[in-house]
C-alpha cells in the first residue's frame, strides 16, 4: 500500500490502522488461490515458524485450517503471524478464533489484548486482560477500564526534530510531562513510556494499579501504573496515555543528575520514528515521508509483545536470521549466548567475565555484523553462558516462540540513522 498523505492530512495512527487492514485484505485472499512458497517436504508449520519464515508458515497453517476449520492452534498462530506484522484484521479475526476455540490459550487472549491496544482501542483491551489471571496485565487492564475519553490524542507539529542531549550511556532528550519543564529521558526501544519514582510525584501521576515486577539488587521492584494527561516531545503533544514507574536507579546522566525516565517503541509506532545517531536527533513524523537518501538497508520489520522489533541481522558472514534491536544497550554493539558465539565465530573472552546472580557474561568481539548493507567490523559485546529470560534476543525466543540470534544495540548504530516505519513494517538504516 502506497504512503501518501490525502487531501485531508491523514495522519499517521490512521494510517497504521487503515493500512493494517488493507494489508490483511490483501493477504489473506491470495493464500489459498496461488500456489505456496516453496517449502522443504519434512518441515512443518510449528518449524516454519521457529525459523522466523513466517510467510511459508502461514501457508501451513492455512492448509491445516482447509483440512480442519476447527484447528484452535493454527488459528491462533496466523493471528500471531499477522500481530507480528501489525495486520490487524487478519490478527484480531483468527485470534478471536483461537480463543473462542481454545479459551484456556492466555497467550492468544494477549495477543487478542495487543491487537486493541496497538490500535488504541484500549476499552476492548482491558477485559481480556483483566482475564488472564497476570499480575501485570491485570493492573493494566485496571489502568485501561479507567481511561476516560480517547487515549492517545496526537496534536501540534506534523514533524519534530528533537536534539540528542547525550548520546552517551544512551541517547536523551528533551520531554516535558503534564505541562512542566522539560527533562531528559533516555530514548530506547526496549522501552514503553516509563517514568522515575520522582518524575511521577512531581508531576502528580496518580497510581491506579500496581504488581511486583522482578528483583534489582536483590530487592524486589513494584511498577506503578497510571495515566498521563500530557507528554510533549518537541512541537508534538500526546494527551491521556497510559504510563508507568517504579524507584529502580537508571544509569545517571554524563552531570550526574538521573533522567526523569524512558520512553521508546510505545511512543515510537504512534510516528514515523527515526532515531538518527548519526546526526544526534530524534524525529517524530506524523505522516509518510520520502524515501530517505544514502539508504543502506530497508529490512522487514516485525513487532513482538508490546515493544520489542525484530528484524534480520547476519553475524560474520553468515546468511540473516532472526534478530532484536534494542537501543539501550549501554556500551555494547550486540548481546548474544556463549554457544551462539562460538557457533557464529565470534571471539569470547573468557579470561574477563562479569558476575550478576546465577550468570556470567563474557565480552565478546565481532568481525563483522550487519543489518543488511549497514555493516560494522570489530565491535564488542556480551555473551551470556547460558540462555535465561531477560537475555536480549536469545533469551527472548521461548517467550516470542521463535528462533533470535542475537540482539543489536547502541554501539551498532552510531554511525547510522534508523527508521522504524510500523505501517510498512519496514527498519531502514540510512548513512550521511
């Protein structure tokens, strides 16, 4: 589907949410009228997907679903497949499906919640939330059935360019939170919107649910939840979002002042977002904009859980395969596993390993790893020794359910400028 603005200034959530639509009407026709993608005899559906073909997955599914309209499981993984590439009419009718198929899949019940939320249709989200018997989707269910009037309200500029304060641990800029000065927050695609202990009392943010949320320091962390009246990035105002906090110390600013918080994919696939290391700014965007010059690589794109985008990266010179891109990754070009390194070739230092609980981490050098055409040579990194939940990339495939190499982050992308275009799906990585 072309990107253009229409006559009426359409702008950019119309445009995700119309084009997730007409994306899914087109896709879902042609699959059982042409013939398949080619696909090796032995491999199934459930394998297809691990391996992150998903387009040769969903033709699988979709046999099976000829064979047996009932098939509550490959229902439940095309919605998946089309939440991924924020499809949403296709996403919302099968995971719809699955659930009424199936009501004890939560996960498909999630991903249901998720397809309303990327939408905004946060009132269609809260019940199946409230549902699920999670603690953290519970308290945003609470948070959503107590928003009143329409969620994010996008108003001012069509664009702004915001300066990068630091690019250093991580880029910052200029926020200002229900009207008061601007403060510094950390941009970072592993992020929602996610505010400091202080921040969130100054500006008077009500707590309206709450859940415990991991342990820091060997101290359990409570995230707080609630809804922010404004949050105004540059010449752009977001009114009545949901967001949250905790007192969990983020890595101080280069003055050693702390950041007021974080925000990044949440806020990012309202816009047009580019991040543009290169050139120390953020852009936000409300409506299509050209291609831009001096491309280096335009990737698919794909969206798991609330804010985690995944594309396809290569380490060495292998062929590309599943990875993550989170932005936050203080001092590191990419985090992976010991045993992926070994197997990609990557140089694990073992004589320097750094303790956190139950773990070592080992630096990790990189001949070479691209995004495409955007490639870097002799970058550092960590390897964890083994495979937990909450490693980058390959921790995160048990939970996304399929395969992630790696996860490439800050250090990658300094010399670049990246754009994460959520209607074309598409992570393009420009160089001045």
């Amino acid at each position: 589907m072309p990107l253009r603005q229409n006559d009426h200034g359409l702008d950019r959530r119309a445009f995700l949410q119309r084009a997730g639509m007409a994306a899914a009407a087109g896709a879902a026709l042609p699959l059982l009228g042409s013939a398949p993608p080619a696909l090796a005899a032995p491999e199934t559906p459930d394998q297809l997907f691990w391996q992150g073909r998903f387009a040769d997955a969903e033709w699988g599914y979709r046999c099976l679903l000829r064979d047996d309209p009932g098939n509550a499981h490959a229902h439940a993984r095309i919605g998946y497949i089309a939440l991924l590439s924020n499809r949403f009419r296709t996403a919302e009718d099968h995971l719809s499906e699955a659930v009424a198929l199936a009501p004890g899949d939560v996960a498909s019940v999630q991903r249901l919640a998720e397809c309303f939320v990327r939408r905004d249709q946060l009132d269609r989200a809260a019940p199946l939330l409230r549902g699920t018997g999670r603690p953290r989707d519970a308290a945003f269910g609470q948070v959503y059935s107590q928003l009143k009037g329409r969620p994010w309200q996008i108003s001012g500029a069509r664009s702004t360019r915001v300066p990068f304060f630091t690019l250093d641990p991580v880029p910052s800029v200029d926020a200002s939170i229900n009207g008061g000065k601007p403060e510094k927050f950390y941009l970072d695609t592993y992020a929602t919107l996610d505010l400091s202990m202080e921040a969130a009392e100054k500006a008077g943010v009500r707590p309206l649910a709450s859940w415990e949320g991991g342990v820091v320091d060997a101290r359990p962390v409570v995230i707080h939840v609630g809804i922010l009246d404004s949050f105004r990035i540059g010449d752009i105002e977001i009114r009545n979002i949901p967001v949250q906090w905790n007192d969990a110390q983020r890595p101080p600013l280069p003055d050693g002042s702390q950041a007021a918080g974080a925000f990044g994919t949440t806020i990012f696939y309202h816009f047009l977002t580019t991040m543009d290391y290169a050139g120390r700014a953020l852009l936000l965007r409300r409506t299509p904009a050209r291609p831009p010059r001096n491309e280096l690589a335009r990737l698919p794109l794909w969206l798991a859980g609330d804010h985690f985008p995944c594309t396809l990266g290569s380490l060495g010179q292998h062929r590309p395969k599943m990875v993550t891109v989170d932005t936050g990754g203080i001092g590191s070009a990419l985090d992976t596993t010991v045993a992926i390194a070994e197997q990609y070739g990557l140089t694990v230092d073992y004589a320097h390993p750094r303790e956190r609980p139950g773990i070592k981490i080992y630096p990790v050098t990189a001949e070479r790893i691209s995004l495409g055409n955007a490639v870097r040579r002799n970058v550092t990194g960590s390897a964890f020794e083994k495979v937990f939940p909450g490693v980058p990339g390959p921790g995160q495939s048990a939970q996304f359910g399929f395969d992630l190499i790696a996860n490439f982050t800050h250090e990658f992308f300094k010399p670049y400028a990246v754009t994460f275009d959520y209607v074309g799906m598409k992570l393009t990585i420009t160089q001045r």
